[in-house]
C-alpha cells in the first residue's frame, strides 16, 4: 500500500463528504488531538498508571495509537493543500540539522 496514496484518498473522500470549509479544515486539524490523547490514554494504560483501572493496554496498541496520529497528520497535511510526503520529508531534513553529522 502506498500510504501517501492513501492520504489523499482519504482527503478527497473527506472532501466529497465533509467539504472542505474553514471549519471542516480545522475539524480535521483538531482531530489530531483527539488521536494524540487516545494515544496519551493507551500509554498510561500500558503503564498501569491508573490504580482503578490497572494494565489496560500493550505496547502494539500504543503503536497502533501512535500510528492514527501520523496517518490523520498526512490527510489534514493534505486536506490544506500541501503535498503531505513533500512536507515530511522538508520536516526530516530540517530535523536532520539539529544532530551531529554521522
């Protein structure tokens, strides 16, 4: 699967349904904070942090939680008109400058 595809499908099925509103565009943006705190909720869970609750998830659910936030990074990267690969590949390379080179 070619997942930079996928990002843009998912943006224009979104596009078709939800429009593509101010709103609409800050619904998808804001999303990532709801997939963001799903993530915070399976790593404290993970961890048993909660004493009501004890050990509630592993560390594939946490990678899977993690994993929703980067893929609703892509479709709100490309839902505001960017090219979304283009743009995490500018982010590694700026990334890049702040270690040592090997």
């Amino acid at each position: 699967m070619d997942i930079w595809a996928e990002a843009k499908r998912w943006r224009s099925f979104l596009d078709e349904r939800n429009g593509t509103s101010d709103l609409e565009l800050t619904l998808r943006i804001l999303k990532l904070t709801e997939e963001s705190g799903e993530a915070a909720q399976a790593w404290i869970g993970m961890l048993g942090q909660n004493p009501r609750k004890g050990v509630t998830h592993t560390r594939e659910q946490v990678a899977g939680e993690l994993a929703d936030v980067v893929f609703t990074a892509l479709v709100a990267l490309e839902s505001i008109g960017v090219d979304a690969e283009e743009a995490v590949r500018s982010c590694a390379v700026k990334a890049a400058t702040y270690l040592p080179p090997e």
